[in-house]
C-alpha cells in the first residue's frame, strides 16, 4: 500500500471515529423543565411537560423538532408557555415554561345551554379558559364583540377577525401596559366597524380609529392621557384625534 492510499485510509478511519463519537456525544442524555421565579409545578406535571414534548433520552439533540414540541406542550397545557427550548451541549435539552396571564374577557357566541360563556385569554388572545361572568372579574372585558366555540376551544388563539384587539394590546406592550398594568388602566374595550372605544378605569374613554396602525393609535392617545393636568379630565369623556391632532372633549367626536 502506497502512502497516498495509506493517508486516504487513515484520514477515512479518523472521520469514521469522530462520527460515531459525535453520534454517541450528542445524544439526549437528560430532559429537564425550568420555571420563571414566581411559578412552581409539581412533578407529576413536569413529567407530563417532557412526555407531551416528544423530547425523548437517546435521540440526537439536532434532531429535536422544537415547534412540534413547543406546539404540543401548550396544547396540553392552555394556561402554560414555552418560552424557549436550549439544548445544553453536549446532551442536555432544558424546556423554560411561564404562565400566561389572563387580561381579558371576550363573550362566547350564544350556547345551546343558554349560558353567557366568556373565553379568558391572554396578550396573544389565546383562549385560556371559558368561564362564566363570576369567572372574569378584576378582567378587561371587551364589548360588541363574540367569538364562536366555548369550552372545546379553550387552548386556540382568537380568530383574525380580533386583529384590531391584537393592536390594542400591541399599543399597549408599546407604552410598558403589560400583564397587571394592562387590566388595572384598561376597564373595557368596545369594538365598533370605525372607531375602537378604550375605557380607562379612571373613567376617560380613548377612541381609536379601527386601522391597522391602532396600536400606534393607542400609543396616541395614552401620552396625551399622560399629559392631562386637570383630574376631571381623566375620569369623563373622550380623547381623539382631531385635524389638530389628539384633544379631550366632553362628548365623543366621530
């Protein structure tokens, strides 16, 4: 054997070896669940977590199809989200899970049972629960608006047809109103095919025109609301845009 042949069978055996050592290296060697600080599972429910993943012991780390299990855990687990999925090399998978909070209360189109059925959902308007009026309290509910289903859609997201709700919330992420600041500002919200209607809880209703942009619309409105001096202001009336920009006025402007 030539030494040219020699080389190629040598440098054919060291690639063989490190393949295999890469194939037994990067298998999955453990499955672990983590938390943010003010949420605690029990165990029984972590395991559940990792089955429903798919993630399973000896499967390559690069063969994980991580939107196949981040879309199966949180099926499984409506009020939960995975907020990332890191694989710690060389063989370790950690799953971050958070939980969703409930900001609003969207009303269930009429049911066969005759009971008002609301739908809690999230800031991604994803159905947490379905509940019935004693469920949705300290919630921002939203008015003028229905959505088909009921318990069995718990876990889907609203349908397109809520865009103009997604940039209410967008705006409202826009200015720092997310989670608890977002239900203690915004008492209501009422849909209409012009105008989005905002009612704060100090009692001051910020009308936002239904364009895609209404979440810089909202973004408007909330810093004039923020410039207000005058108390009374703030808890009556309206506050639009004008051709002379956003003002306050006593009654609505169309």
């Amino acid at each position: 054997m030539n030494k040219r042949l020699l080389g190629i069978f040598i440098a054919v055996a060291i690639a063989v070896v490190v393949i295999v050592v890469c194939c037994v290296m990067f298998l999955t060697g453990s499955v672990e669940v983590r938390t943010t600080d003010n949420l605690t599972l029990e165990d029984e429910t972590v395991n559940a977590i990792i089955t429903q993943s798919g993630i399973r012991k000896g499967e390559s780390v690069f063969a994980i199809d991580e939107s196949e299990a981040v879309n199966a855990v949180e099926k499984a687990n409506p009020t939960l989200k995975v907020v990332d999925i890191e694989r710690k090399f060389p063989n370790k998978v950690v799953i971050y899970i958070a939980e969703r909070t409930p900001l609003m209360a969207i009303a269930f189109e009429e049911q066969e049972s005759g009971e008002k059925l609301y739908a809690v959902v999230d800031n991604e308007l994803k159905i947490l629960k379905a509940t019935g009026e004693d469920g949705i309290v300290g919630l921002t509910v939203v008015d003028n608006f229905t959505i088909a289903g009921g318990e069995d859609s718990v876990g889907s997201f609203v349908g397109d047809k809520s865009a103009w709700l997604a940039g209410v919330v967008a705006g409202a992420q826009k200015v720092s109103f997310v989670s608890s600041r977002f239900t203690a500002f915004v008492k209501s919200i009422t849909f209409g095919q012009i105008n989005v209607s905002v009612k704060t809880n100090t009692g001051v209703t910020l009308v936002l025109k239904n364009v895609e942009s209404i979440d810089d619309m909202f973004v408007g409105a909330y810093t004039y609301y923020s410039t207000l001096t005058d108390e009374e202001q703030r808890k009556s009336g309206f506050i639009s845009l004008t051709d002379s920009g956003w003002m306050w006025s006593a009654i609505a402007i169309n």
